[in-house]
C-alpha cells in the first residue's frame, strides 16, 4: 500500500497557506519539520521554500518590504503545481489490489491535466514573542489551466478541500492572523486563523483555527502539539471538525 505518499500529500496541503510572521530566517539558516517546507535564509533580505515531497512541487520565496507605521512587512510568491498528486489519489490502493477504485479520492474517469496555481500575499508583524507579537496576511491565488479540471473530481475533506478549490474555481482569497507569546524561556503559544474565500464555487468558505504549544527544545530543535478547528462549505452542505495537530521541526 502506497500509505506513506498518502499522508505526505495530506501534509503538504495541510501546511499550505498557513499564517506566519513577517520575520525571515538569519543568512544561511535552514529550516525543516514533517509537516512544513525546507526553508533557507538567504543573504538579501530573503527567504526561499522548497516542498520536500514530490507528490506535489511547489517552491516559494518570501521578501522583505518597507516597514509601516511600525508594522514589519513581507511580501510572498509561491508556484504550485499539483498534478503528480491528483493523479496519484485517482488509485492509491487499487492498482495493487485488482480493483482500479478502491480508496481512491479522485475517480479514475476524470483527466487531471497539467495545472499550475500562483500565490502572492503581504505579510505584516508587530511586537516581539517576550510581549506578544501579532502577524497579519491576505493574499490570493489564480490557476492556470484548471478550467479542464471537472468540478466533480473535488475532494471533499477538511483541509484538502479549500486548498485545491483554486482548480476548480480559478481564484481563491484569503487571509489570516497570529499570534505569538513566550511563556518561558523553553516554551511558548500561538493561536491563529485563517479564512479562505472561493468565489464562484459549490463550497464558498473555509475556517480555520489552531493553537499550539511550542517547546524549543533547543537552538537546533522545537516540537509543536495542539489542535486545529475546520468549519467550512463543501460541496454536499456546511460541516465542523476538530483535528489534534503535530510537528516536530529542526533548524541549523
């Protein structure tokens, strides 16, 4: 069973569009975790993302801009491009088994043809951890060619759902907010939201709000544990979820 692939795709989706900080790494520092891209500093006031799994490639880069009325601010650009992924979902399991629709999210009748989508956000942060530092983003997403993408190949799950609507419907908005407090010197919470905007499409909106605990571990190490709640309009009607969320990310 192809398990392993399935649930790193589930995790690039998952990771996708999250909010963050205006902040970019050091020079030369790396960045990576399970459920997040390896993320490199760069020395002209630059940050570059590259997703780790080959399921779906997408690769980003995140700037510095002038400041505003104390408001740190970065602006972001990312390409995606899906189609390795959907194609994989149309069979992950019945190709191996003898029957080509078992467990298959996407059904082998639709072609999945060659799409791209491109982000671009803005980004601003005020405060720092010690006192509590507040980001907040918006930005939107366009689709080249998912207009052969037919709208019942959706796949109608928390998560997945909002983030590849941009195929079906060409245009996603959507923007978030965060915030960051130390509690001690090895720990620290953070509570955001993000909210996806689909015009045009049979689900319209997507919520979500997470917390999370954060223990740095060390100056190469942090672990993350809390929860993620989903509200959103699906194809088939308006549904909640509460999901524990996970992540254990390294730096050097």
């Amino acid at each position: 069973m192809r398990l392993i692939p399935f649930l790193a795709f589930f995790s690039i989706l998952f990771s996708q569009w999250s909010s963050q900080s205006a902040y970019l790494l050091e020079k030369n520092r790396k960045e990576i975790s399970i459920f997040k891209p390896f993320k490199y500093g760069l020395e002209n006031g630059s940050e570059i993302s590259v997703n780790k799994f080959l399921l779906m490639p997408s690769a980003s880069i995140k700037q510095e801009v002038s400041s505003y009325r104390g408001w740190k601010m970065a602006r972001s650009f990312r390409l995606e491009y899906p189609t390795p992924g959907l194609r994989w979902l149309q069979s992950p399991l019945g190709k191996e088994m003898g029957d080509p629709n078992m467990g298959a999210l996407i059904s082998p009748q639709f072609l999945i043809p060659h799409m791209f989508s491109l982000y671009a956000s803005a980004i601003g942060t005020k405060g720092n951890p010690d006192t509590g530092q507040l980001s907040l983003s918006s930005g939107f997403g366009l689709a080249v060619n998912g207009k052969k993408l037919s709208n019942d190949a959706t796949i109608d799950l928390p998560i997945i759902y909002p983030r590849l609507s941009v195929y079906y419907n060409d245009l996603i908005i959507n923007f978030g907010g965060e915030y960051l407090r130390k509690i001690s010197r090895s720990f620290h919470y953070l509570i955001n939201y993000e909210m996806f905007l689909m015009p045009g499409g049979r689900g319209r909106y997507a919520f979500e709000q997470q917390g999370l605990l954060i223990w740095q571990v060390s100056s190469k190490s942090r672990i993350a544990l809390g929860y993620k709640l989903i509200a959103g309009e699906y194809p088939f009607g308006s549904q909640a979820h509460l999901l524990p969320t996970f992540d254990v990310q390294f730096g050097w």
